[in-house]
C-alpha cells in the first residue's frame, strides 16, 4: 500500500512539473506541445491507480 502511495505522489509532482512547463512555454508552438504531450503522458500513467481491482 505505501508504495502505490508513493508511485501516486510522484505522479503528481510530475503533473505539477508539467503544468509549470505548459505555463514557462506560452508563447512558444513546440514547447507547448511537448508540454501538453508530457501532461498526457502522466495522466495516462496515473490512470491504473484509479481503476477499482477486484
């Protein structure tokens, strides 16, 4: 249990990281991209950690 915690902290502070590279890249076409991409990336990371097991 304590290490799916951690797993989920870190994949938070990864979304936080992304949001304030989305937010220093305004502005700029492909760092935008990437940015957005990299938040896609973590969220699609984060989502097996709140599907229901049996």
């Amino acid at each position: 249990m304590v290490n799916k915690i951690l797993n989920i902290v870190g994949w938070v502070l990864f979304l936080i990281s992304s949001i304030g590279f989305i937010m220093s890249s305004l502005g700029n076409f492909w760092a935008m991209f990437g940015s957005i991409f990299f938040l896609l990336g973590c969220v699609v990371f984060l989502i097996p950690y709140f599907i229901k097991e049996n």
